[in-house]
C-alpha cells in the first residue's frame, strides 16, 4: 500500500482542476472551469439526441470527429437509454439562441442550448477538446470541462474575394469548416468585379462565359465560375453549419466583368478603369440587374444582398458626356454625379427590398440616404471614423471591417515583402485579436446596440495560388474569431499565442499553410 501512495497521490493531483489554466477552446468561452478526472471517448460512447431537431448538428460533429480522430459514436434517441458514459444533447429554455452549456464529467456529457445554433456551438467546443486532446491511439481521453458561454457578437464574419482570383469549391468548404469550428456565422462572398464574374445566372448565360474569362494576373484565364448547382452545395454546406452566405454584386461600379458580357448595359469608366460602372441613364439596366438579382435572391436564402457602393467615382468620368445619363440628370434635377451615384443606389436599393431581402452596402452608402431600417452599412475606411459615426448617428445597422486591421490582404508582418500597407501600417495577428478590446474609437460608442459586429476582408489582388491564400487567411481567422466571441475582459493576447499552438496541427490537418512565423513558415509571394 506504501508503495501505491506516491502513484495515488498523482494521481489526484493531475486529476483536479488545473489552477488559472485556460480553457484551449477558440474562441475562448466566456466562462469556464476544468473538472476532475477524464471523459474516454471511443467508438462505443453514444450520442443521444433528445430531440430530432438537433440531427443535422449532430450529424457534422460526428462526420468531423470520424474524419479527424477515427471515432465513431453512433446517435441514440433518449428513448432507448444507452448504457455506457453517453453525450446527451439537451434542449433548455432560453432568450440567446446562441448560448449553450457543456458539463463534462468522467461518467457523460451533457450539453444544453435553448437552440440548434446554440447546439451547434457546444459539440465545436467539444471536438476542439477531443481533437487536442487525442493520440496516436484509441480511446481519446478528453480532461473535463465546464462551460458556460455566448457570443459577444452577432455578426462574426469573413469575405473572400473570388472575382480576382477563383479558389474553387474545395477550398471554399475548407475556409466554412474552419469558420464554424471557431464559431464564425456569417461568409461574405464577392463574386463580382472587374476582374471577373463568378456565378451563373441562367438569364443572362454571357455574365459565366464571357465574364467569367480571366482574373487579376491573367486576363487569358479560361472561365472560371460556380454555376447554380455548385452555389446551391455550398450554401447548403454553410447552412449545416450554422453559417449564413451572403452574396455580393457590385454596382454602380465595379461592373467591368459585366460589361465584358453585355456591353449594352456600361456606363463607361476612365482611362485607369475603362467600362467600371453600369449606366444609370438606361431604363433597362435597372430590369437587367434586377433580374439577376432575382436569380441571386433564390440562390441565396439568407435575404441579404450586398451591392458594393463603392469607388464608383474611380470610373464614372463617361457619365460627364454619356447622352443618356445627361437627359436623367435634367429629369430628375440631379446636380452632380454623386447624386447620380445615389439616385442608382435607391432604385437598386428598393429592388432588393421588393425581393424581401436587406440591402447591404460599403459605407459610402451612408450618403444615399436609403432607408435606415432595411439597409446594413460595412464600414471599411478607417482613415474616416466620421463615417462610422455619421452611419450610427443616422440609425444605421453597421458591421465593423476596418481595412486596419480588418483587411487580410495587408501585411501581417513587418518582413513581409508582399501585400498592402496603409502609411506603413499593417494588420499583425496582435491588431486583429485586441481591435475590439480597445476603445474603439473617439466619440463613438463601441457599444452602440446598431453595431451588429466584425468582419475581415480578404481581397485577392495579391494572391496567385490557395497556398497564399490560405496564409494571409490563417491564424488570423482564429483571432477575429475570439475577437467576435470572448468578451474583452476575458481576453489576453499572450495567453491567446499560447493556446494557438495547440490549433497549429489542427490547421496542418486540414492541409492548410499558416502564419506561424517568418522563419517557421516562409511567406508565400505568389
């Protein structure tokens, strides 16, 4: 017995909570402790369902678990009562529908949510734990945890830009799957610019074909699009877990790849950016792009169409002698191309709305006066916090996407030698995990109910292959994750750094190339 003692002993201590060790959940929860002992999770642990309307749920936790630890448990309806230690998925009452509750313990799992999004969010909880958690072999033995925990955001979402540069399905369902095991909800999807348009509208088949030809590095690019099914996949695929696709279609500017297809419907551009904008002064171009925005609307169930506003004056220099755009501005007494510019806005504006879906828009919409409560306004220029706080101030619902430290195109190191920066000024994993810990910014109140939540963008100028991609993408991912999730008292971005490396070979699991450091992992250029 002497000799059990020292092994009894160790026992106990390593099975206690650990004192001020953080949970290794991304985003870290809100609120959490660790519990004694180990849950064994093998292929005979069942999962109970308590309800039918957590099946989907359950369903990709356990499609992820099989593909990235071998484990596969088998649902069970409460009903039928499991022997063994079970993971029991249980319905509560509740106002958040994205709040849940895990309790672990050595004899089950149990895991509570007033809602199937709440539901979703505890099982990615748990298989950040069994996945970090696992060995070379089976069974898993996952430390126990409690944990009690809601976003602190909203809205908690990325953008991809595929109109630079195409990445194809497979890697778009790679970025949804690590979108949602780190609780992103919301996947902004630029399918159109000048470059090139990437989705197939069946009215208008030139917009894929001949639209669709070339990207930022090579305008010879065969076509390159997603057509209907593939958009219909994947916006399913985002659905299950829990991530709602928002599309946008740039207008009136940004419209070169369009005008590539039906040239009937530019309104001209400038020597730097010929044919960028839709022609305002044509009665047809509002039916055309209605019309496809009607073939956008089905696609896309999440009744939310973003339509750009952006840059227009880049490239609205033809409208200064266009015939047409002339006779529109003395019909509707428009003084300057900006009203122009505004007067496109709120007709497109209300053919969203006759749509039943939300008109979003870069912030340069604040000045078009579109209704404030069918209207969602990005705020992207941070050299301008007037226009953030012009947005609030008027009643507009804002997501926050600042290109510093928002914009995932910029920089995230100082020995980096390709990307963006703004007057030296870049996006470093540090400025993207404390942007909303800090004050946010001068008479604005980071608090404002209207603020919906954040966004990181990532344009594809500088991009040529996934590789790079998937770098600028990865772990900053993770930190606008936490940012969007953990409230900012609970975060600490030295503590953050630590808990990633237990992420980095989940990420490397995933066939995904990360930042992890300049020496470790060199930055790709192309």
């Amino acid at each position: 017995m002497k000799r059990m003692l020292p092994f009894l002993l160790a026992l106990l201590y390593f099975a206690r909570p650990a004192s001020g060790q953080q949970c290794p959940v991304i985003p870290l929860p809100n609120d959490y402790t660790q519990q004694p002992g180990v849950f064994v999770l093998s292929d005979k642990t069942p999962l109970v369902l308590t309800e039918a309307a957590f099946a989907t749920s359950a369903n990709v936790w356990r499609q992820q678990l099989l593909r990235f630890t071998g484990v596969a448990v088998t649902s069970w309806s409460e009903k039928l009562k499991p022997a063994g230690a079970a993971i029991t998925l249980r319905r509560i009452k509740g106002n958040n529908p994205a709040a849940y509750t895990l309790e672990m313990q050595p004899g089950g799992i149990t895991i509570s949510a007033a809602d199937d999004e709440g539901m979703f969010y505890g099982l990615m909880s748990l298989l950040q734990l069994v996945r970090k958690a696992q060995g070379k072999t089976l069974p898993i033995e996952v430390p126990c945890w409690k944990i009690q925990d809601a976003p602190l955001y909203g809205w908690r979402g990325f953008m991809l830009d595929e109109s630079r540069q195409f990445f194809g399905k497979a890697e778009v369902k790679k970025i949804l799957d690590e979108m949602a095991f780190h609780k992103l909800n919301r996947f902004h999807w630029h399918l159109t610019d000048e470059p090139g348009w990437r989705l197939e509208i069946r009215k208008y088949p030139r917009l894929a074909y001949v639209g669709g030809i070339g990207n930022h590095h090579n305008h010879d690019q065969p076509a390159q699009y997603y057509t209907q099914a593939e958009i219909a996949e994947i916006v399913a695929y985002a659905k299950e877990r829990h991530i709602e696709v928002i599309p946008e279609i740039d207008m009136p500017g940004h419209a070169t790849a369009s005008n590539k297809a039906y040239p009937e419907f530019s309104g001209g551009g400038s020597a730097r950016y010929p044919e960028f904008t839709f022609n305002p002064g044509k009665e047809g171009t509002y039916q055309y792009l209605t019309n496809i925005l009607k073939e956008v609307n089905v696609l896309f169930p999440s009744g939310m169409i973003h339509i750009g506003g952006d840059e227009v004056s880049f490239g609205n220099e033809k409208w200064k002698t266009d015939t047409s755009v002339q006779r529109l501005m003395q019909k509707e007494s428009l003084t300057s191309l900006e009203a122009v510019e505004h007067y496109f806005l709120k007709r497109m504006a209300d053919s969203v709305r006759s749509l039943n879906a939300t008109v979003l828009g870069w912030d340069e919409v604040t000045a078009a006066t579109l209704p404030v409560d069918q209207t969602i306004v990005f705020w992207w220029r941070h050299e301008r916090p007037q226009q953030l706080k012009t947005a609030l101030e008027k009643g507009y619902k804002v997501v926050l996407c600042p290109r510093i430290p928002y914009y995932f195109d910029f920089v995230q190191d100082s020995s980096h030698r390709v990307g963006r920066r703004w007057s030296g000024a870049f996006a470093p994993l540090q400025s993207v995990y404390e942007f909303t810990s800090a004050k946010l910014l001068e008479g604005v109140n980071g608090k404002s109910p209207l603020i919906l939540g954040i966004q990181a963008n990532l344009w594809s100028e500088t991009i040529v292959t996934n590789q790079r991609m998937q770098y600028l993408t990865f772990p900053r991912l993770l930190a606008l994750a936490e940012a969007a999730w953990t409230q900012p008292a609970r975060r600490d971005f030295k503590a953050f750094e630590k808990r990633l490396q237990a992420a980095f070979p989940l990420l490397k699991m995933q066939d995904l190339y990360y930042m992890e450091s300049p020496k470790l992992s060199p930055e790709p250029i192309r």
